[in-house]
C-alpha cells in the first residue's frame, strides 16, 4: 500500500504542477513560445471571443492494477470513489474519484492494444496521464487551435468518459503535457 500512496502522491503534484503548466502555456501563447513547445510552431495568439477555457475538470492516473488503486482512495484516503466503467471505444476502464473541486480518473487498460497499456509498459508504477481542461465551445476550439498549428491525436471530437465531446491535444505541442479538452 506505501508504493500505491507514493505514487498516488507523486501522481497528484505531478497532475497539480502540469495542470498549472498547461493553464499558463495558454495564457502565455500571445506573447512567447516556451522552448517546450515544437520548432515548427509559429506564434500563437490567445483565444478570442469563439471560445473560453474552463475549469479543471479531472487529472488522468494511468493505474497498473485497478482495484487496489480504487481501494487506496476509498479506503486509505476516504474519498468517493466510483464503479469502474469500461469504455471499448477508448480501450479503458475509467473510475472516478470525487474531490469536490476536481476529480482524478483511474484508468486501466482494456486489453493490450489500449493506448493506456502502452503507457504502463513505458511506466511500470502507473502515473499521471493528462489533464482535462472543460471549454465552452469545443468545436470552435478544435478549429482555432488547428489553425495555430497545435496538432490533435483524432481529427474530430469524440464522446468521452463523461458522455460528452471531447479531443486530445499532442504533448509537443502544450509544453509536454497531454491535455484533454471537453465540452462543459
């Protein structure tokens, strides 16, 4: 159980520090391109009037064995925890864990072609996977970010784990952090 805590906690200040990250790399586009971000970029202006971010909506922990992460939260820390939901189209199984002002998803791979299997070959203990950031417009987003050159892994939104629209924007492009934006 003190692996799962240590990585738990590793997990949560990674996910509170690139969460930080993430929000200022926009709010900096108008004005400099962190070295973080691709050569190729040119620079990029802050959203206009067609979309806003939002809050944080949830940080994604790529977990190696499910039950015992669900089982940490719930009984260890005492939060709310929910069932696990398999997601096929995803190649997941997500649990969500309640912390009033954001949530952390668990998630565990649906068989080993699932995105998340990869990531837990690369990364044995688990760890943080993205963050999820709500907008309000998500298809003018997708559009404007686009033509600024922030690459996306799908050309279009999907429904995501919370039944709504949601895409994924390439970590080179958003200072090495793997941002998910959903509509609010």
């Amino acid at each position: 159980m003190a692996s799962v805590l240590q990585v738990a906690a590793a997990a949560v200040a990674a996910a509170l520090a690139a969460a930080g990250k993430a929000i200022g790399i926009f709010s900096r586009l108008q004005t400099t391109v962190p070295r973080t971000f691709s050569p190729s970029q040119s620079l990029h202006q802050v959203a206009g009037p067609v979309w806003n971010l939002g809050r944080l909506n949830h940080v994604a922990i790529a977990v190696p064995d499910l039950e015992k992460a669900m089982a940490f939260y719930k009984n260890v820390l005492g939060a709310q925890v929910s069932e696990a939901v398999p997601l096929p189209e995803h190649g997941v199984s997500v649990v969500f864990v309640n912390l009033g002002n954001t949530k952390l998803e668990l998630l565990h791979p649906l068989g080993k072609d699932s995105p998340i299997a990869g990531f837990l070959q690369r990364n044995k203990a688990g760890g943080m996977h993205h963050v999820c950031i709500e907008v309000d417009n998500i298809n003018a987003a997708i559009m404007d970010l686009k033509e600024k050159k922030i690459r996306t892994l799908s050309e279009e939104a999907k429904i995501g784990a919370h039944r709504k629209p949601v895409i994924f924007l390439h970590p080179k492009d958003c200072g090495g952090v793997l941002v998910e934006l959903e509509q609010a």
